[in-house]
C-alpha cells in the first residue's frame, strides 16, 4: 500500500468520468484553473501537497457551508491510465471565488481561465469549451443558462486528424481508411467533439468515393457514443503506484 496522508482520496482511473466532474464544477463557478502532469512515482507526493494546501478532501457539504462563511473554494481532480500509467498522472485544481469576487482569491497559484480561449481546461487531446446553449428545458420554472459547456477536440488534435484526412485521401489507402475510421468512432460522447467526429467521418467517406469511385470499405452510420451520466470510476489514492 502506498504512504499517503490522505488513503481515501479518489484518483480517477476512467477519463470521461472525470471530465464529467470537471465539467460540472465549471459549471458551478469554478471558472479558474491550473493542469499539469507529473510522473506516476511522483503522484502522491504532489496530490499530499495539493490536498493538505487546499483542503480538497473536503466533503459536498462542508464545501457548501464553506462557500456560504464567505470562503473561496477548490477541487482537485486527479486521473491516471489503468492501462499506461507510465504517461503519469493529470491533475486539475479548480478554484471558485468567494461571494461577490469575479477574480481568484488564492494568490498562490498561476490560475488560469476557463473561459477564456487561449486558456481553456484540457484533457489529453480535448478541451472545455462554452458554446451557445439550444436546448430547451422541460419546465419553464427553471430556464437553462444562455450557454453551456463540452469538451471537444483541440486545435493539435483536429490538426492530427486533417493531415491523416489528406493522407488518407492521396494514398487512398484501405488499411489507413479503417484505422482512421475506427479512431474517430471511438471518439468520447461529449456533444462538441462528436459533431466533430462526425463531420470528419462524412468527409473520409466523401473523400474516397471522389477518389476511388467505389464504397468505402466501411460505412458511417451516422451513430456515435452519447457519454450519459457516468459514476466516479477510480481507486483511492492508498492504491496507486509507487
């Protein structure tokens, strides 16, 4: 077992869970942030800092009456692979201002902002982002906000897929056709980045009819994942690796 000061904090081990989370404290005010990465040896270490730093292991409650003594608030969320943790581990700290601040009350840390576009929150190839919000609501006791948030593909990341799009389009090369198409339908479920999704995978299928004059080796459905409410997935931080 790992040393740890803090054995019950949750590290998560599923990405899409966590950026559920992120995504809902965003949209609880937590509009300020710092990310970084460090080695998975490292991983307690720096999470026993942050946490006795901050006070994250704070419980939904206590954070609430927190927040309504007039103290400004933080969150921590952590993510490692299950499965290659030597990429290391991911950590975020989120901070809301105390009531009647619009800037971060903490001068510790270099905070940046979520809304803004040079500074958004990203997770391994996705990024936060607020987009105009169409959707209605079901009572008009509660109306939604004009804006909502998702995570979608970042600028690095679309640039990866156009050159493999245009790759792809000049070899017209079955075996790169599949692993692209298979890329992209593994796509997270977030609205932002699987309207994106589908928009490159339209354009792969067009691209090889102009080329080839033939169906493409497969064919979009139409269908992608929807990423419906998910559980916190993880293990305690006494269980991550030395």
């Amino acid at each position: 077992m790992t040393k740890t000061q803090y054995p019950d904090y949750f590290v998560f081990t599923n990405r899409s869970s966590m950026m559920q989370r992120i995504q809902d404290a965003v949209e609880n005010g937590y509009l300020y942030f710092v990310q970084g990465t460090v080695k998975h040896e490292k991983a307690v270490c720096v999470l026993d800092k942050l946490i006795e730093r901050y006070k994250t292991n704070q419980t939904p409650t206590q954070r609430l009456r927190a927040y309504e003594k007039g103290e400004s608030l933080v969150q921590l969320f952590a993510y490692i692979s299950p499965t290659e943790p030597e990429k290391g581990l991911d950590f975020y700290l989120l901070h809301r201002p105390a009531q009647g601040q619009k800037c971060p009350t903490i001068s510790s840390e270099p905070w940046k902002t979520a809304t803004n576009r040079q500074t958004r929150i990203e997770s391994r190839g996705y990024e936060l982002v607020r987009v105009p919000n169409e959707r209605t609501h079901k009572s008009s006791k509660t109306p939604l906000k004009p804006y909502r948030w998702t995570w979608r593909y970042n600028a690095e990341r679309l640039e990866q897929f156009e050159q493999k799009l245009k790759r792809c389009a000049l070899r017209n090369s079955e075996e790169e056709y599949r692993s692209l198409f298979d890329t992209l339908k593994k796509t997270l479920g977030f609205s932002g980045s699987r309207e994106q999704a589908k928009a490159m995978l339209i354009r792969l299928e067009m691209n090889w009819r102009r080329i080839s004059s033939q169906e493409p080796p497969i064919c979009f459905d139409g269908k992608l994942p929807t990423a419906r409410r998910m559980k916190n997935i993880g293990v305690i931080l006494a269980e991550l690796p030395s």
